[in-house]
C-alpha cells in the first residue's frame, strides 16, 4: 500500500470554505496591514496596572550561602567537633535572623533554596544525635544540637505557603 497517494475521502481541508483555504495558502506581505487599536483601548491598557509583590532579591542569601559553606564544614569536621561547628556558625545565625522581615515575603525560588539549606542542616544534626557510627554525643553537646533543631524547627520558611500557584 502506497501511502502517498491514499487520501481520505472526508478530509478536513475539504470541510473547511473555500475563503478560509485561499487566505490560508495566501502568505502574508508587508502591505498587509494589522487592524490597529482605538484610542480608547490604547489608554485603557496604559491605565492598567497589576499589583504584584516586588520581585526583590532575597536580603538574607549571602548570609544563608554563607550558612551553607559552614555546612561543608560541619561535614568535613570530625565528630567530635561538629559541634563547635554548629555552635560558633549556625545557632548565631538562627539567632540573629530569626524574626527578619524578609522571612515573610519570599520569593518562591528564595523560600526554595532556604528550605534547601536549612534541611541539610536538619538532617546533619539528626545523624549526629542518632549516633551513627557507633559514636556517641556527650552531655555537653546534646543540649547545644537539641537546640540548634527546635531553632531550625521553629523557622518561619517551613510554615510559608509553598507557592502562590499551588491548589
């Protein structure tokens, strides 16, 4: 069977009217010209505005790459000196920008990578607190870890919608 030549007997080319196949095939030439709008519409659409959020860059990610280099060191640290990490860097840090009022108006890319660096340290320390290779955490570094995870825990970008967009 040939199908160059088989053609259907009810094609949709030949439902469509003859005005619309001719303009169809006909391209278009410079000399066409573009309906143009009223002046009404064209005031109209300069009138409009839409109010959306400002679309600013996120005032705290150089302090949360920074964060994020930290947790590279964290997991370079030994374990018993993840710790220290955990004490000069991240509990200042959680400190410090726990209530900044960037924290409320995120871009969903912003909220996206906080989230990203922040659950790399949350589960950094749960592997440390639940003793992974065969290692224990002292007396002494329990409370500062427990308490580095009720401050991750408590940090408003995990209670922020994910996206305007979503159902």
């Amino acid at each position: 069977m040939n199908f160059t030549t088989f053609k259907s007997a009810n094609s949709s080319a030949d439902s469509l009217p003859s005005s619309y196949t001719d303009s169809r095939s006909r391209s278009r030439t410079s000399t066409d010209k573009v309906p143009s709008l009223s002046k009404s519409s064209t005031e109209t659409l300069q009138n409009l505005t839409v109010d959306l959020p400002p679309r600013r860059r996120d005032e705290l990610w150089s302090a949360f790459r920074s964060l994020e280099n930290d947790y590279s060191k964290f997991q370079s640290k030994s374990w018993s000196l993840k710790t220290n990490v955990v004490r000069a860097s991240l509990l200042p840090f959680l400190r410090n920008h726990a209530s900044h009022p960037s924290n409320k108006n995120l871009r969903p890319e912003d909220l996206d990578r906080r989230i990203t660096i922040l659950n790399k340290w949350w589960t950094g320390l749960l592997e440390v607190l639940d003793g992974r290779q065969n290692q224990t955490v002292s007396g002494v570094d329990r409370p500062i870890l427990l308490e580095a995870c009720y401050a991750i825990m408590t940090r408003p970008e995990w209670r922020l919608a994910p996206s305007h967009f979503a159902p």
